[in-house]
C-alpha cells in the first residue's frame, strides 16, 4: 500500500508543474531571442588618451557590454579616474602557433560588482593594443539570479567575447 502512495503522489507533482512540463525556451529568458544573452559591441575609438599602465597605446576601443537577460548580470569593474570605468577581462589569441607576445588584461586588486541590468548595457574602453590582430577579449560576469542562488559560494563565471577582427576597418588599430 505504502509504495502504491508514493507512485501516486510522484504522479500528481509531475503532471502539477507550474510550467505544464514544457521545456524552457530562449524567448523566457532573452529580450532578443536572435541576439546572445550577453555580448559585445564597437561604439568608437579615442586617440590621445594617457595609458592606464605601462606599455598601452594612447588609442583606446570604446566598446559597450550589453546584458540581453530578463535579469541582472555583474561584472567586475574598477575606476579609471576621470569618470571612466574599467573592466576586468582576460586577452587570448586565435594564432597558437605565434611567438608574440600577448598584453596582459586588466585584473585589479580593488573590484566593484557592477549590475547590468536587464536591456541595459556597460560602456568601457581598452587600449587598441588589446584588440590587434589575433587577440580576442574573454571579459567574465555572473548572472544576477546564480548570485542569488549561491549564498554563500562563489557564483559560476560566464564569458562575453569580443574578437580583434570584428572591429570595423574605421578602427584603425
């Protein structure tokens, strides 16, 4: 009798989903269901600006970290100085067989989790010598409701990616 109970209530809390059983799809969790939840965009290049450190060029990509969730996201940033925002990110190449040498991202000590939220996007720039070439950018964020999921621990890291080549031939590296 007692294992006949338990197949009938299992039965009743399956077929009782709130979302009828159906699979989630991108539309429940994406503004724009043909764009990625979050991505990267060119918005300009800056000549003429003073190098946050040593060996950067005076030209900097202006780009713009969009969060295209239904939620908040965060991102690591810390301050430029001057009312500009910098934000952490990591530099790869798609040239695995070059000898030259790869910058350094920005990694700082002091960070902000800044939210992005939901539509919204982060403007920031880094040195054009970031994004010559083979290099690519891999900048981490968390997503907003993992945060919260995870009191306690560290949330999972996400990565927005933005490639060298996809810069405009305007840029100019």
């Amino acid at each position: 009798m007692f294992p006949k109970t338990i197949a009938i209530l299992l039965v009743v809390l399956i077929s009782s989903r709130s979302d009828g059983g159906k699979p989630q799809s991108a539309q429940d969790f994406l503004i724009d269901p043909h764009m990625p939840g979050v991505f990267v965009s060119f918005e300009k290049t800056v000549s003429g600006q003073r190098p946050i450190f040593q060996g950067e060029s005076t030209k900097r990509i202006v780009l713009s970290l969009h969060n295209n969730y239904r939620f908040p996201i965060a991102v690591a940033t810390f301050d430029l100085g001057e009312g500009q925002v910098g934000i952490t990110y990591e530099i790869s190449s798609t040239d695995q067989s070059s000898n030259a040498k790869v910058p350094r991202g920005y990694s700082e000590e002091v960070l902000t989790m800044q939210e992005v939220t939901s539509g919204s996007h982060l403007s920031f720039s880094v040195p054009a010598n970031h994004l010559s070439g083979s290099l690519y950018l891999r900048i981490p964020f968390e997503l907003g409701l993992e945060s919260r999921a995870t009191k306690g621990g560290a949330a999972p890291l996400h990565f927005a990616v933005f490639y060298g080549s996809s810069l405009p031939p305007s840029a100019e590296r």
